[in-house]
C-alpha cells in the first residue's frame, strides 16, 4: 500500500465562485496565458464533464511528467488524479466556497496535493517534498489569484 505526502494550502481570491472555478479548470487559458511559469501543459482532451491532460513540473530537482484526468464531483470540486507518470495515483483536489473578508466578497479555495512517496526511502523524503510542495502550491495559488484579481480573468484571454 503506497504511503503519500499530503500539503493543504487555502487561497482567497476577491471573485465570485463562478469565476474562480472556471478560471482553475480554463487548461487552455492557463496555456495561452501562461498562468503558471514553472508548469507545462499539454491537452490531451477537455470536455464539459473533464478533461485529460499532461502535466511537467521540476520537484527537487527532477522533471516529473504526469498525465491527469480531471472530473468535477457533485459537490463542485475538481479533482485532478494522475493515472501515468511519476505521481501515478495522485491527485489534486480543489474545492471552492463563497467567503467574505473584511467586508468583501470572495471565494476560498481549498487546495489538497496527494503525492505517493515511493517505496522505502518515501518515509525519509515526506518532510522534503512536502516542504517543496507547499512552496510550489503557494505560488500556483499565487499566480491564479493574481490572473483573476489583477489580468482579470477572463479579460486576460482576450488580451
């Protein structure tokens, strides 16, 4: 049984849900745009109900390549599980609620990373990866709040 490195991070973005959810599952925005500098994507398919796609990113040290299915459970999350690759049986998962702060309206976004460590020396890596991990999650989540709050998604595209 695969044991996994797991980080949460929260991101508020001054936006209605609506516009978060579609500007975190837009593959194609976030290509055109280059949302996410240090990420490439490739479109395998996208439809309404998911959407199949790679995924490369540098973790300590080493390109990892992934490719995901993505599916939008009834609850209104996304959840990206990688099903090849290095991360096989990962997964990303993002959930969206309506909160105000200090009197503005907004959505939080609940982001949880799943990685499997991989077999006898995954113990000894868990603190790294999930200390990488959160740095690289805390800056993704970075980059789509300032793609909605100040390009101004989806303006952004048209631009």
């Amino acid at each position: 049984m695969p044991r996994f490195a797991e980080v949460k991070h929260t991101v508020w973005i001054a936006a209605p849900q609506d516009s978060v959810r579609r500007q975190f599952a837009d593959l194609q925005h976030h290509i055109a745009t280059t949302v996410h500098p240090k990420l490439r994507f490739e479109v395998v398919e996208q439809s309404a109900r998911g959407a199949r796609y790679v995924q490369y990113v540098k973790l300590l040290g080493l390109t990892q390549r992934d490719v995901f299915v993505r599916s939008f459970p009834p609850d209104g999350s996304m959840v990206d599980t990688s099903v090849e690759g290095f991360n096989r049986g990962g997964s990303l998962r993002f959930q969206f609620r309506t909160e105000a702060r200090q009197g503005a309206p907004g959505t939080a976004v609940d982001i949880t990373i799943r990685l499997p460590l991989p077999p006898l020396v995954g113990v000894l890596l868990k603190p790294l990866l999930e200390r990488q991990v959160r740095k690289e999650v805390t800056a993704a989540a970075d980059e789509d709040k300032y793609d909605i709050e100040v390009r101004g998604y989806p303006r952004a595209l048209a631009a």
